[in-house]
C-alpha cells in the first residue's frame, strides 16, 4: 500500500493507518477518521497455591528485619544465660515467636526487660502474622497483573505484533518505559502467534477502538482469550487518518466528506457493523467483562491448603533427623565406649 502510493500507482491509501511523522515529507494526511487507543492483551493473573501465604504474609523486607531480630535476640540470650548449649537460646526465642512456654530468665531487673520486651515483640509479630495469614486465606491470592506502562514495561515480557508499524509512534519518545517496550517489541509471523496465543504466557497488541468496539488478529480466539485481559491504561493512542500524494486535487474536498462523516455519527455504526462481520463477538465480550470479579462460593478445604504446612513438617522432620544422626555420629566419636 505504501509502496503503491509512493510510486504514484494511485492516489490515496486508506487501511488504519495513522499520523506517523518519519511518512509526512513524503504523504498528505487527511482530516482524522477517528482516535485509536493502542493496547495490550496481558495474561490473566492466575490465582496462586494457597500454600504461598505462610510466605507472601510479610514481604521480603519484612522477613529480612524478622530474621536480623531473631538472631540478634538468640545472641543475646546466649551471652546472658552463659550456657554451653548455643540452641538453648535459639530454641526459647523461637518458642517465644510460637506462643509456647519459655523459661526466660528474670532474675535481675535487666533480665525482666529483656524477657518482657522479646514476650511483647514475639506476641505482636505472632498474632500480626496469624491474622493476616487468615485474611489471605479468605481471599485468594493472585500473581501480579498488568495493568499500566511501567508495569508492562518492569514484566520483562514481549508484547507482540504482525508488523513494526505498532512501535512507530513511541520511537521518538523519552519516558524511560517506553524505552523498555520499544526493546521487547517483538514482530512475529501470523503463525508464530498463534501458536504463542496459546500459551497464555506473552502479550499482544490490540486497538480500542472510538466507540468501545476492540479490533485484534485472528491469533485471538474464543479458545484462547480467557487466558488474557486488557491492560487498564492504553499504551498510546493515535490519530486514525486517510494518506495521499502531495498534489492530490481532491485533498479538500474529501476533507469536508470525513468531517461531515464524523458529525452525522456515521462512523459508529460503521464500526458496529464492521465487527459484527468481521470480529468475534464472544471475545469481544470476554474482553469487556474480563475485569468483573468472579463469585467464589464456601468450599472445602483442599490438599494444596495444607500443603505448605505439610512440608513444614516434612522440612522439621527432616532436619531433627539430620540433627539426630550427626549427634549420634559426634557423641560415639567422643566417647568410643
């Protein structure tokens, strides 16, 4: 089309094409048809095992400062207490942290504020953590959406296209996001997306279109869309127009054509009849209503509930047994008899 019209095999290119300003010394651009939104279908978060909330209750940080007290705390007692026993000391602030009997020491007043302020901070941290364990639990956890450009942009993901035109209008542009996409941009054949499209792992560019229709490639079906929903912010959007030959005669005539289009309303039911033929209606309704949030009714519990405090035992059993071979190694080492 491009190359027709460069050449002057004919006079005017019209196909959902847009102001790209690298074509202007070269083209005319008509008055504007419609604005576009340029988006993208991002993968649906997927609900996470229900095992990861004995983990995501605290963030990283959070867990950081827990294990700097606990160590700092099990190194105190150990110099208070003086025994020759170093778990001694590890085995009572963690019984602390359980809400299990401890024999702290409180024989001087600088030992009765030690114990009360590791009792206090293993009492708070503990109920803090159960709570929000429970309430994790009753809300099923999610994995991190999509939703705006610097989320896109930090997910490392390709979002792909048939075409380099997606990226034309985004070349020239300084937001450091925006520098991130233009890298993992990906052009791939019809074939390839389809065959990605499946996967439900990458995402793909799309276009809102003026009167809340979506325009998408065939490599988004009614078997695959469930695995992706759009993002809440558009990418960018772009002026909609017609191009021509610089000395096209028509150029005002057909100006006053569009505009006149455009105030009648007759683009609206130029697009509604446009989907209707050429688009698939159910997946333009799973991408409508892709954000209503699902009703979850009372269910029993499953094995994956438990299955994270399985393996905490798994690990506790585990690891007494390791603990009780090498003593028993250590204790025939040193005493043969």
């Amino acid at each position: 089309m491009i190359g027709a019209l460069l050449e002057r095999r004919v006079d005017i290119a019209i196909g959902g094409v847009s102001v790209w300003h690298h074509l202007f010394p070269h083209f005319t651009f008509t008055a504007t048809l419609q604005r576009v939104g340029i988006n993208c279908l991002t993968p649906r978060p997927r609900i996470l095992p229900s095992w990861l909330t004995l983990v995501n209750a605290f963030t990283d940080v959070v867990w950081v400062v827990f294990v700097v007290c606990f160590a700092c705390n099990s190194l105190a007692l150990y110099f208070i207490t003086k025994r020759k026993e170093p778990f001694y000391a590890v085995q009572q602030v963690f019984a602390a942290l359980l809400l299990q009997g401890t024999t702290l020491r409180k024989r001087s007043f600088s030992e009765v504020i030690f114990t009360i302020s590791i009792l206090m901070t293993a009492n708070n941290l503990a109920l803090i953590y159960l709570g929000k364990e429970a309430s994790m639990r009753n809300f099923p956890q999610q994995s991190r959406s999509i939703e705006t450009i610097d989320e896109l942009a930090d997910s490392g993901l390709h979002w792909n296209a048939p075409h380099e035109a997606w990226k034309y209008s985004l070349l020239t542009s300084e937001n450091p996001s925006i520098k991130v996409l233009l890298n993992t941009f990906q052009v791939l054949s019809p074939s390839s997306l389809v065959e990605k499209a499946d996967e439900g792992k990458e995402n793909f560019a799309f276009v809102r279109l003026n009167f809340g229709h979506y325009m998408f490639g065939p490599w988004i079906n009614e078997g695959n869309i469930h695995f992706y929903r759009p993002m809440s912010e558009d990418i960018y959007w772009e002026h909609e127009t017609v191009w021509t030959t610089k000395t096209w005669p028509f150029l005002e005539p057909f100006n006053r054509h569009i505009m006149l289009s455009v105030e009648a309303g007759l683009q609206q039911y130029e697009e509604l009849v446009l989907a209707k033929k050429y688009l698939s209606y159910t997946v333009q309704i799973e991408i409508e209503h892709s954000r209503d949030r699902l009703q979850r009714q009372p269910s029993a519990l499953e094995f994956s509930d438990v299955y994270g405090i399985l393996v905490l035992l798994l690990m506790g059993l585990g690891a007494s047994f390791v603990a009780f071979a090498v003593e028993m190694v250590w204790y025939k080492t040193r005493d043969p008899n």
